[in-house]
C-alpha cells in the first residue's frame, strides 16, 4: 500500500476519533415525559377505569377500540422500565 496513502488513512482515523462526543443520555426524562402525556388518569387503574367508562359494554364492533385502549394503559403507564434505568444510573 502507498505510504501516502497509509498516512492519509491514518490521519482520517486520528481526526475521527477525536471529533466524536459523547451523546447524553435523556432516556429517564424521555421516558418520564412519555408517561405524564399518554398514561390517562395517571396510574393504570385510573387508565383502565377510563377505558371502561369509555366502552361500558364490549360488541364485537368496538372490541378493537377497547382493546386498542386497554393495551395503550397497559405499555404507557408502565413504570417498571423507567425505575430499572433510574437503579442502573446509581
């Protein structure tokens, strides 16, 4: 290989890895964040108990809708992920 050639390559190395920085993690506010928008009522009962008021009785027509809503509660007002990054973080 040209010496030029391995000096340049090197060179791009050198810059590369010197011009990187560090990205900061914002997963617990993101995450945090997430749940005050989307977790109705604020705890997963109070979501739940939403969900029923919404669709007092389930048909066949608008099983998709409860459905759709009962696993929105279920995924957004789910804290058990947020804790297991806030105990790595110690």
């Amino acid at each position: 290989m040209n010496p030029v050639l391995k000096f340049f390559l090197l060179l791009s190395l050198v810059f590369f890895s010197f011009a990187c920085k560090e990205r900061e993690d914002n997963t617990i506010q993101k995450n945090l964040l997430l749940y005050t928008l989307t977790c109705n009522g604020g705890s997963l009962s109070a979501c739940q108990s939403q969900c029923a008021a919404a669709y007092p009785d389930v048909t066949g027509d608008n099983f998709p809708s409860v459905s759709t809503c009962q696993t929105n509660c279920t995924t957004n007002c789910n804290l058990s992920s947020t804790l297991l990054l806030l105990l790595s973080k110690r």
